[in-house]
C-alpha cells in the first residue's frame, strides 16, 4: 500500500519536475552552445581540415589520399634533424626555465618581504610586453653592436665583437625569457598550498635542511613544476618569433619548417604533415602529464 | 639552523629573485633609450637625443593603419569572447553535469595548442571561405585564442559572488534577467573589466596566428613592426616600442586596479 501510494505520488510529481529538468537542460545547452559552437568552428574545423590535407597527394585538388606526407615528415633527414632539434630546444628551455623560477616561486610563496607583491608584478607584468618588443630588446642586448658586446670591447675582454645572435643558445635565452612567469606561477600556486607544518615538523624531528628541502618540499611541489613544464614544453614546440628573430636563418625549428612549407613553398600537404607531427608530440606530452597526475593523486 | 644562516639564507634568495627580475626587465626597458637616439641603427650605447624616430612612425602610414587594425581586431575579438565567455561561465558554475570537467578541459586548449598549427590550420579553414585577410577572419581566430582567459576569469569572479546574493534577489521578487542585470552583473564588473583590458592586450600583440592570416591590404601592428624590422633595424621600431609599452603599462595599472594582475593568471 505505501508502496503503491509512494508509487502515485512519484507520477503526480515528476511531471512537473520533469519538465523542471528539461527547463534546466535547455538553459544548460543555450548557455554552452555558443562556446562549443565557436571551437567547434574556430579549432576543431580548420584542424580536421589540416588533417584531411596531411594526407593529399596535391593540395588544392587532390587525385589521391596517401601517407607519403608521413614519411617525408617523419623519415627525412632534413625534417628529422628539425624536429630532433625542436624538442631538445624544449626540453633544455623547460630545465632551465624550471630551475631558475623555482626559487622566485618559493620567495612568492613563503617570504613575507613588504616587497613581495611588487615581486608579483615584476615577474607577470612581461607576459604582457608585445613579444615582437621583448625580441627586439634582445637583439639590442645580444647584437654585433650590443649591449654585451659593447661591455665586452669596452672592458677590453674582447677585440672583436662575439656573435651572440644566430645560435641555439641565443633562442634558448631568449625562450627562458618570455616563459619564466608561466613557470613562477605554476610552482608558486602549488607551493602556496603546502602546509608549512610539514617542513617545520620535519625540522623539529631533526632534518637539515637540505634534507628537509629533498625529502618534504620539493616532492610535493613536483606537481606545480609539472604542470609548468607542460606549459613551457607546449609553447616552445610551437614558437616561431623567437627562434626567427635571435636565430636568424640559422636555428630552424617545426614552426619555421612548417612556415616555410606552406607559404613559401606553398607545399600545404607536407606542411600538413608536419603541423600533425608537432601536434602529436604536444598530445603525447600532455597525455604523460595525465599519466603523472593520475599517479600522482593516488599516492 | 642558526639565526645568522636563515638570514644569510634569506640575503640570497632575494638577491637572487633581484637578479631574474633584472634578466626578465633588461630586454624590455633597453628599447626606451634607444628610440631617443640619433644613431641610424640600433646600436648601444645610444648617442644624442633627438625625437626623429617617433616622427617617423607617423610618416610611415603603413604603421598607422595596421595600428587601427590590430585595435579593431581586438577590439571586435574581445567582446565576441566576453558574451560566449560569461555564458559558458554561468553555465559552468551554476550547473553540474557529466562531463563537465572535461568539457572545461576542452574549452581551455587553445591556451597550449600550438600557434602554428593553429594559425596555418586557419589559414586553410578561412581561404576558401574567401576570409583570408580579411578582419573577420582575424577576429575570429582571436577570438578562439582569448575565450580561455576571459572563461576562466569569468568563472574565477562568479565563484566568488555569494550565492546567497542570488537567493536574496530571487526572495525581493526579481527575476531571473534582473537577478543578472542588477545584482550579479555590477558585482561581475570589474573582473570582467580586467579581463577584458588583458584580452585586448592578447590579442593586440598576436604574432604567430595572424602571420597566416593577413596579407597585403590587411597586416598588425606586430606583423608590420616584423616586416619593418627585417629589412632596417633602425630605431622606429624601438619607438613603437616604447609607445606599446606606455600602452601596456596603462592597461597593467588598470587591471591592478581593478581586480589586481594576479586574479588574470591563477
């Protein structure tokens, strides 16, 4: 009997809670839809598209669909030497932009310097310097008749001026650069939330604190420079500016390569290519960040 | 650890932070003497004073134009991004669904897809669509270039307009269009303000995405300082230069003001 009563009850009410549901469901969809609907059209389109193409044989018209894209891209010497190069350039930036931000990350995170949240700004307010300026500055830093050649030939050190531009480690420079504040973020967001009763406990139980530092600290903040160095990784696979400007012709890296490919040589397949190679190395270093967070979150 | 070792300890760290700040400032503040010299190239140490430079940006037309474009193209970009912005803001954070982590996932890749890729992809997308240099075609890759940080600034200031505030409109017999436009939007105001001023700052200094996507007839600000710089490093460029960091330093002050810069990046 309760049962059956519960049972009438339940149909009385879920009409108009139904249609409660569906109210809510339609406000859901109209509030969502524009945004799916702009990435749907503005990056999900144009890369299938690139995609599609990455397997023509011609582009505009295609006679037939074909993987030689694929081995050009992937088997080339020429390509093959890019793209080697491309991804040691992010790897060696994401090392060092790692280990010069952490320290500023920890200032921001522990220090109760009045000076802190000048700090702050100091280290964002670049991101939002045109980076056709922050090239320029090193080219005027870095140039035949630059800042440091001029204090070198001044201080008599060197006769000639060095050749600082047109080399990896002028693009690395430059790179570390424009990428420290995403780094400093990062870590400080995670550094911020560790308890700092850990580390004193650990001290109060006797660890140095260097020990400390190994063993407390540093194991769980590793999620903060993770998460930067996914950022860092990502944005030096695909920069263009940087490695152009400071290496003038002579530090060609994908998104030169791919530049090159599609409006110079107006080869879109292989550019094509290319552009998927760049992407699947991104995807495969996000998908291990995924892999360490789960892990991560488990322990 | 003794007394005198955390303070030695702690003279190093910040003369340390010192230092980076020094590295992350120097290739910045180093333009601003260089446009006031009377030097032909960029050379340092500048020499003389004069304001020749910034004369010649003006009689350049080129830079002129393409600075009304960038500025148009941000400017339609960015409110473009802040109307689906706040809409999907709203539905985030007044909605819970399956997959809604995901989806907030997805929304955010445009921040790390490489700009490459995604500008050449465009290139492909907008060329048969007749939208290759054209503005709507910029304003429309920009707009998918700044949606995730007008998203998460969004959803960063709705989280923290009390619920309760809702109820309380709801309560006075407001409706739900009055509970936005009179309670939640002044409250929303100046996050949005502040993301916007950054937004216009994005997409005012894209460089890679829009390299694809203009052409004769329709270049940047960025775009046309790159050409300009790679046929004669004279100091103009410093002057535009300097002029952009004046801009960037008045959009800074305001979204410290407003909301303060660090709501922009957590």
């Amino acid at each position: 009997m309760a049962v059956a009563i519960a049972g009438i009850t339940d149909g009385i009410e879920r009409r108009p809670r139904a249609r409660a549901d569906l109210a809510r469901v339609a406000a859901l969809v109209a509030l969502l839809a524009p945004a799916v609907a702009l990435l749907g059209i503005g990056l999900v389109w144009p890369f299938l598209k690139m995609l599609a193409i990455s397997f023509q044989d011609r582009f505009p018209d295609p006679t037939a669909l074909t993987f030689a894209n694929y081995a050009t891209a992937l088997t080339d010497p020429y390509f093959l030497r890019i793209t080697l190069r491309t991804f040691s350039l992010a790897l060696v930036v994401t090392l060092i932009t790692a280990v010069l931000s952490y320290p500023v990350a920890w200032f921001l995170a522990r220090s109760n310097s009045r000076w802190k949240h000048l700090v702050f700004l100091a280290v964002i307010s670049p991101l939002m310097v045109s980076i056709i300026v922050r090239t320029i500055g090193w080219t005027i830093i870095l140039g035949n008749e630059g800042l440091i050649n001029a204090l070198l030939v001044g201080l008599g050190i060197v006769t000639e001026p060095l050749r600082l531009m047109q080399s990896f480690w002028s693009v690395v420079v430059g790179m570390v650069h424009i990428l420290i504040p995403f780094m400093v973020l990062s870590i400080a967001t995670v550094l911020g939330k560790i308890d700092p009763g850990y580390a004193e406990a650990a001290a109060v139980l006797g660890a140095s604190p260097v020990r400390n530092f190994l063993k407390i600290t540093l194991p769980l903040s590793v999620q903060g420079i993770a998460s930067g160095s996914v950022i860092v990784f990502c944005l030096t696979v695909g920069a263009y500016v940087t490695p152009v400007m400071l290496g003038r012709g002579q530090v060609a890296v994908l998104a030169v390569t791919i530049h090159e490919q599609m409006v110079v040589l107006v080869d879109w397949p292989t550019g094509a290519a290319v552009a998927m190679v760049l992407t699947a190395g991104t995807l495969i270093v996000l998908l291990l960040y995924g892999l360490f967070l789960r892990r991560h979150s488990r322990r | 650890m003794n007394p005198t070792q955390i303070l030695t300890g702690e003279r190093a760290l910040k003369a340390y932070v010192l230092l980076i700040l020094l590295f992350l400032a120097l290739p910045i503040v180093i333009v601003v003497p260089l446009a006031f010299s009377t030097d032909v190239s960029l050379t340092f140490p500048p020499h003389g004073f004069s304001l020749r430079w910034f004369g010649n940006i003006l009689a350049r037309r080129e830079f002129g134009s393409a600075f009304l474009n960038s500025a148009m193209i941000a400017c339609i970009s960015t409110a473009i991004a802040m109307v689906i912005g706040i809409l999907s803001a709203i539905g985030f954070v007044r909605f819970q669904f399956p997959g809604r982590e995901t989806l907030l996932l997805l929304f955010m890749t445009p921040l790390i897809f490489p700009a490459i890729v995604f500008g050449a992809a465009m290139a492909l997308m907008l060329s048969p669509l007749g939208l290759l240099r054209s503005v709507w075609g910029l304003a429309l890759a920009h707009t998918v270039l700044i949606f995730p940080y007008i998203l998460r600034t969004s959803l960063a200031t709705l989280f923290e307009i009390d619920k309760s505030l809702h109820e309380a409109a709801y309560t006075l017999g407001a409706n739900r269009w009055q509970t936005f436009r009179y309670v939640i939007l002044p409250l929303l105001r100046p996050g949005l303000l502040a993301g916007a001023t950054f937004s216009l700052i994005i997409s005012f200094d894209e460089f890679t995405v829009s390299m694809f996507l203009v052409g004769p007839g329709l270049m940047t600000l960025p775009l046309e300082m790159y050409n300009y710089s790679e046929f004669s490093l004279d100091p103009t460029i410093a002057a535009i230069s300097t002029v952009l960091l004046v801009i960037t330093s008045i959009a800074i002050l305001i979204i410290e003001k407003l909301v303060g810069l660090g709501k922009q990046f957590s």
